[in-house]
C-alpha cells in the first residue's frame, strides 16, 4: 500500500471523473475569460494602433499643404526678382541702343550676379553679343527652344526653361529668358539668365522633408523645371512622372497613392506660383511619415503577446488552484467524519446526530448515534447510555423548539457556531458552552466546550474595562460605547437624550490642602449623591479627574433636564464631611454643568458630547455652581476667544502692542510728578485695541506673563530714549498683574530690562490692583519687599474696589494709594464722596502714602480734591493718554494746568 497525499488527486479514474464533473464549472470558467481578455487586449493594441496611424497620414497631409505653400512662396519672390533683373537689362540694352556691355559693367561693378553661372544678351542670329564670362569660342543658340519661341511670340513675359548644358558657361543650367525687341517691336534678340538648377531648390530641408521627401518646379504645361528626391537635384521627367497640367491643377491637391520612379508612396500636395504661369509639387515619403507607428507595431505586437501567454499562464495557475482547493475542501469534509476519533478523551464534548423527518421529510428531532465520553458526561450520563437518546428527551416546549432552531439552521446551511450561555434549568452541567455544528453527510457532528470559566474572566475583565476603579462608576471608554447605542435607541423611538457635564467646583483646593486621600473621599461621595438624585434609567459616569458625565434617557422636555441638573446642584452644594485620621472637616464646593440635547444640539456622539462640554464651560466662567443649556452663541464666544488667544500669541511674536502715556500732577500746582504707562494693541485687521478687550484673556490663558515682560521693556527703552534726548524724565508706573507674581519673576525681570537699558531704579513704578493684592498675599508678598528694596516705588490701584486693611497695607510698605474713578466721578454729587475721600486721604496720611485720585474729568472735581488736600490727580482734565512721541513736550512743559 502507498500513503496518499492529501493534496494529491485520487488514483481511481472514477472518482477523478466524478469530481471533475462536479465542478465542470472550474475547469472552463478561466480558460474561458483569459481567452476573452486576450481577445479584448489585441482589439485594444490594434484600434491603438490603427487611430496612431491615422493621426500620423493627417499630420503628413496638413504638413504636405503647408511645405507647398511655402515653397510656392519663396518662388514667387525669387522669380519676381529674376523678372525685375531681366526688365532692368532689357530697359538699359533698349536705351542704349544695343550697346550695352556686360563685361564692362562687371568691370565697373554696375553689375553684380554672383548667383548666375552667367548672362549674356544673343542678336537676332543667335549670337552672343554682350556675356558676363568670356567667348572662347563664336556659337549660336538659334537651335535652341526658347530662341526659336522668342523668336517667333511677341510675347514680353519671363520664360524658365528646363535644366541643359550651358554653351557659354560650359555647366548644367536653367535658362532664364526674355525677348529683346527693336523700337518698331521687331525681334532684337533674347536676354539669357543662367542659373544652377540648385537655386529653385534651396527651399529643401532633409529634417523637414525626411529621407524621401521630394520636392518639385513645374510648369502649368506639365513639365518639370526642376525636382528633387533623396538630396538629388534631377532633370525633368528623370525622377517623376507628374501628369497634370496647368488647367488641371488645383491651388492644392494631396494624394497618398502616386507612385515615383523608386516606387515609394508619398503624400503629394501641389500649389500654384501667383502671377506666372508655374506650381510647385511637395511629396512626403509615407514610409518616413509611417516610421513611428512601423516601429510601435512591433512593440505593441510583443506586448500583446507577452499579455497574452501571461493571461493564459495565469488561467492556468488559476484553473489548477481551483480545482486543488475543491479537492482539499472535499477531503476535509471527509476528514470531518474521523473527528469523533481524534477528540476523544479532550475537553470537548463530541455527538453524531442523526435527524428524525416526518413524513413531508420535516425534522422533528434528532438522535444521538455516537458520542464521546466528555459529551456524555455534559449530561451528567456515561457513553454507552447517552447513545440513542433524542433531543426531545432533554428538552421540551419553547426551550426545544430553540435548541432545534440551532440544529436546524445547521442542516441548512451547512455549518452554526455560537458562545451559548446555559439557562439554569438546563440538563447541560455548564454555564457557558462553545458550541461547534458541521453537517455531514445526512447527519450533524456537534461539539461541545465548557467556556464557564473563560467567560467569567472576560466579564471581570470588561468590568475593569469600563469601570472607575475609585467610585465603581461607568468610565470614559464606557460611556463612549454605550452613547451610540442610546442614540440610536431615542432616535427610534423618536425621545429626547441629554447629556451633562459635571464638573466639580473648587475641588482642586480640597486635594492641595487635604491631599489626595481626601479628593478622593470626596469624588466618592459626589458619585453616591449622583445616583441618589438620578432616576433608576439614568446613567452617571466618571469621565476622570473631577468630571462627571450623566446621560438622561427617555426625556421629552428640556424641563426635565433642568430639574435634573437642579437637583445635582443642591446635591452638590451640600457640606461634604471629609474624615482626616480620629477628626472630620466639612468642606463645600459645588458643580458647573453643560447640557446638550438629543436631536437639537446634534445627531452624534461627536457634537453631542462637544456642545455639553461648550455649555459646561460657559457655566464654569460665569457664575460658579450654574448649569448652561447649548447654544450655537457659545460655540461662536469660545471659538472668539479662542482666534483672540491666537491672535495674542502672533501679537507678542510680532511686537504688535504700543504704550500710551497719561501724566500724573500735583493737585495744588499741576506740576507733573508722574506718569502711567498704559497698553494698547496695535491690531492689523482691528485697529487699536484697549486693555479692557484683551487683559483679562490675557491672563486667563497665561499669556500676561510675557506681555507683562515687553510692556517693562518698552518702557524701560522709552525711558532711555528721553534721557538722551535730554529730556527731564519723571518716574513712569507700569501696571503688573497678579498673574506675574505667580511665576515669582517681576523682580527679575524688572532688574533685568533697568540693566539693559541702563535705567536707575527710581524712574520705574509699580501698579497692583487692590483685589488682586488681596487673592495672592502670599504670593506676592516676597516680591514686593524685594522690588522695594531696589528703590522702585509700588502703588496700590483701583483703591476702594477690594477689602484690603490698614495692617496689610502697612506690612506690604506701599507708597501710593490710587482710588479708583468711580470714586472720583461721585465728587460734587453730594457729601459721601467727599467723606470717602476725606478718609482715605487721613488713612494714607497715617501710613506714610501718597494719595491718587484716578478719572479726574472736570474742574469741580479737581477744585474739591484741592479743598481735601488730595495729594495727586490724574485723568482727561489732566491729559489723556498719549503716545511716546507726544508725551515728550508734556514733559517739558512740567505744569499741566490749563
């Protein structure tokens, strides 16, 4: 006996017959459509080729045209010139009454003819009377045919004869000729222009008529003056038999048949010589036209072939794989039968099961033939019992009938795989089993594996997957595969959703002073308080951090949403008790919520969960522990603020930003003590831009800091640039915002600018907002000291807006109080503004500081602030701020009262 392949093709010619009809479809089907795609590949490279020529035979003609157009023309222009010689010899031999000498004129150079072989002028007998090249030797032309035609027509036109041997210039020419005549028009003799017959061709080019191009001068009686073929100039009638004649030919005719003496076909096309009685002839060679589609014949020709045998070889190839692969997949049906065998003693459980029919041949159940010990023990039997049960005796009512729908849709279709989880009342000892169905022959073979304990793996590990470890919500990857799902839902069943956005107030205080342990307390409290306040359909997740996302199913108002997000705020607004080792501490915070709403706010995952983190947002920078419906207004604010951040950024890359100036006085005297640097930006498509616009962005997204820096510079240079100019310079304050203190590097860059310029330390002054001084004490507490220590004075701004006391203004050692203008603007309005003023002024007194009154508009205002011994004003009555270039002969001017 001999192994056989499996591969291999059975040795039985029977079964090899048998198969090969069974799939008779495989065995013509590629033969077949490489045959049809050859035939398509050759149609394709001849229409190629045959539209190449084509294109090429047109080309040839129009080119024909054109070359015998323009050979007729330089014709005409060289006859013309010929006939005007000959008019002009003929005028003077008339004047002088036959006594005209060429040679003597050669001599003298009245005559110049270099291009003929000679000239010469014969009387009445034929014999030469005047030559331009000596007579060796006395002939006659009389013989001749254009002396006889003179001889005996009256007519004056130019005649050009055929190519002869010249019997005066020894050499092959064309003769030129005009009839002489006598005063009463009698015959005189002829005048003989000899030239080679290579001047009526030098219009040929051999690129541009190729190897075989011909080129041809002809009379309108048919006879050739001059031709050309090959580079060779021959006689009339030697190279070309060209029938037409003059009242036959067209001003063009193009031919692609006429036949010369080398047989060679030519594209002819033929043009009439204006004014004289000739055409010219221009033939293409059609072998030099046709060269290039002669010689992508034959390479388009190997390309078919070589597509061809490649087509075929791989109908071939693929013909033997196909059939090759049916062969293995009915072995491996085949093989499907032995399984039994080679699955006993594993972990599956393995049946044959033969179907039961009714009469209409309906399966009704199945039997059990052959199992395996594993299969059996799934139903708690041993094998030699387990044979010939039924499905029935396991299984009854709705329970069968949906095992049988498994066993059934295999039989139909060959083959049915599924993870099958075990009802609890299942004879089967399993949770989950991977069940396995393949027919074969007229049965099922079935196997059965117990994925119980793979499956509770996969759930802890999709419960780690999607859940937060720290509050045992849903997280993130969670909610963004469930969100689709719902959408889908309320779409259709045509409800509303809504989804929002938590974020926690404040909570990033209770981790910096708590620490993390207790944020974390917290976070799990805030997720109890969510789900207490949610319906049982409702869905809380933690996104990470302090964010919290809810999705609100099944709602049909907006209303519903805002009790919801109402609720969650008095929730979140309650004292959170947070224990610390034996003590406990109640902190509060709150939450800012965004809501976007399903359909309105969008129809995706994407744009849902974007606007409700735009609506958050919008919550957030407003009034704290709100929430915020979406609105397309907020989307347009935040993409405003974010071009405007941008637009900063390119600003303090390209130094857009200029300083105004606004002089302080000495309210008794109007003399200028000081001066207030203000920012103003320059912007290109905007114009100038005041602080209020910008500052605040400014600081929100980080960029005051570098503004801050330049603003110190461009005061620091301005500064520089009045003292060389001579200018008596008044210290100038700068306004620096909280924000710079954070960073901890005003006073270091504030002594680096004073360095880089070389200004001293009493020209600069500091400005820090009352409120500001009051949210970063600490902060700025160690830079203020140091900036006093170089000797720069520090004002306190927009005093009367913040709650600063008298203690902390003493300990920070401020030099200036400056009230803010809404103060100002109350003087003259009645008795409390003057009680301010009066009090501060007393206050300031006491510390050692100096008083400003910020926003002084009018005289009555600056007459009740000299009454309260004010100690400076500053404002429009004063002056309004102004630019560098301006501010200098305010300077100068030293009082500034009108």
């Amino acid at each position: 006996m001999h192994a056989k392949n499996q591969g291999d093709y059975p040795r039985d010619s029977s079964p090899k017959i048998s198969f090969i009809q069974r799939h008779l479809r495989l065995v013509i089907l590629w033969p077949l459509s490489a045959l049809l795609l050859i035939a398509l590949l050759w149609g394709v490279v001849y229409s190629k080729l045959e539209n190449d020529k084509k294109i090429l035979q047109e080309n040839a003609a129009k080119q024909a045209v054109s070359l015998s157009k323009a050979y007729a023309q330089y014709l005409t222009r060289s006859i013309e010139q010929l006939d005007q010689l000959a008019q002009q010899i003929k005028y003077g031999w008339e004047q002088s009454k036959g006594y005209l000498g060429f040679e003597e004129m050669i001599g003298k150079g009245l005559l110049n003819v270099p291009q003929f072989s000679s000239v010469a002028i014969y009387d009445v007998d034929g014999r030469p009377l005047t030559t331009s090249v000596p007579v060796t030797q006395m002939f006659t032309v009389s013989d001749r045919e254009y002396f006889k035609f003179h001889a005996h027509n009256m007519s004056a036109e130019l005649r050009i004869g055929t190519p002869t041997m010249g019997r005066l210039s020894k050499e092959r020419i064309v003769q030129v000729t005009r009839r002489l005549e006598n005063e009463d028009g009698s015959f005189a003799g002829v005048l003989v222009l000899g030239l080679a017959p290579e001047f009526f061709t030098l219009f040929s080019d051999d690129p541009i008529l190729g190897h075989d191009g011909v080129l041809a001068f002809i009379g309108n009686d048919g006879v050739e003056r001059v031709a050309q073929m090959r580079g060779r100039k021959e006689d009339a009638f030697s190279l070309v038999s060209f029938p037409l004649r003059a009242e036959q030919s067209p001003s063009n005719i193009v031919s692609n048949a006429r036949q010369y003496a080398d047989t060679d076909t030519h594209f002819i096309a033929t043009q009439k010589l204006k004014g004289y009685p000739f055409f010219v002839m221009v033939g293409l060679s059609k072998e030099d036209i046709l060269l290039p589609y002669e010689n992508n014949l034959a390479l388009y020709r190997k390309i078919a072939v070589f597509g061809s045998a490649l087509l075929l070889l791989f109908a071939t190839a693929a013909m033997w794989m196909s059939i090759r692969l049916a062969w293995r997949k009915q072995q491996a049906d085949a093989i499907r039968e032995t399984y039994r065998i080679a699955t006993e003693g594993g972990n599956e459980g393995f049946y044959i099961l033969l179907p039961m029919r009714d009469r209409n041949e309906f399966i009704t159940d199945f039997q059990v033939v052959d199992c395996n010990e594993k299969g059996a023990s799934f139903y708690n039997m041993n094998k030699d019992k387990f044979t010939g049960v039924k499905v029935s005796d396991f299984y009854s009512g709705e329970y069968f009938d949906k095992v049988m729908q498994a066993y059934r849709i295999a039989m139909d279709t060959g083959f049915f795989e599924d993870d099958y989880q075990v009802p609890a009342d299942s004879p089967v000892d399993a949770e989950w089993l991977k069940r396995k169905f393949v027919r074969s022959e007229n049965g099922l073979a079935i196997t059965l594996r117990d994925i119980s304990e793979p499956k509770r793996h996969e759930r802890e590990m999709s419960r780690l997957a999607t859940e937060d470890g720290l509050t045992a919500l849903p997280n993130r990857h969670w909610f963004m595969s469930y969100l689709p799902k719902a959408l889908e839902n309320a779409r259709a069943n045509a409800t509303m959703l809504a989804i929002l956005f938590i974020d926690l107030d404040d909570f990033k205080n209770v981790n910096d002073t708590l620490g993390h342990s207790a944020g974390d307390q917290l976070l799990c409290t805030v997720a109890k308080r969510l789900r207490s306040v949610l319906r049982p359909s409702d869905k809380v997740i933690r996104i990470g951090g302090d964010e919290f996302t809810v999705i609100l199913e099944a709602i049909h108002s907006e209303e519903e949403a805002a009790h919801i997000a109402h609720a969650i705020n008095q929730a979140l607004r309650e004292p959170f008790e947070i224990s610390r080792d034996t003590t406990s501490q109640k902190n509060r915070i709150g939450g800012s919520i965004g809501i976007s709403i399903f359909p309105r706010d969008g129809q995706d995952v994407e744009t849902l969960v974007k606007n409700a983190d735009i609506a958050m947002y919008a919550a957030k920078t407003g009034s704290k522990g709100q929430f915020r419906f979406y609105d397309h207004t907020l989307y347009e604010d935040i993409k405003m603020r974010l071009n405007t951040e941008q637009e900063l950024q390119q600003a303090i890359k390209e130094d857009q930003f200029l300083i105004y100036y606004q002089p302080r006085v000495q309210t008794q005297t109007g003399k200028l003590l000081g001066i207030e640097a203000l920012i103003r930006w320059q912007h290109p498509t905007r114009g100038l831009v005041l602080p209020n616009d910008f500052i605040g962005l400014a600081e929100e997204s980080g960029l005051i800091n570098p503004i801050g820096e330049l603003v110190v510079d461009k005061v620091c240079a301005q500064l520089a640039s009045w003292l060389k100019q001579g200018v008596e310079a008044v210290p100038v304050s700068v306004n620096v915002s909280p924000h710079q203190f954070n960073e901890g590097k005003v006073k270091k860059s504030i002594a680096a600018s004073l360095a880089k310029h070389g200004i001293p330390a009493s020209l600069l002054e500091i400005e820090l907002t009352e409120s500001a001084m009051m949210r970063n004490i600490g902060d700025i507490f160690d830079e203020l000291t140091a900036i006093n220590a170089m000797g720069i004075k520090v004002h306190v701004d927009d005093f009367g807006t913040g709650y600063s006391s008298l203690s902390l203004l003493q300990r920070l050692d401020m030099d200036i109080l400056k009230i803010d203008q809404a103060f100002t603007s109350q003087l003259g309005r009645g008795k409390d503004g003057e009680i301010f003023f009066t009090a501060i002024v007393s206050m300031a007194k006491a510390l050692g500081m100096r008083v400003v009154a910020e926003g002084v508009e009018t005289l009555e205002q600056l007459h009740i602030l000299q009454t309260l011994s004010c100690d400076e004003v500053q404002g429009y009555y004063v002056a309004w701020p102004l630019p560098a270039d301006n501010i200098a002969d305010i300077i100068r001017k030293q009082n500034l009262f009108p």
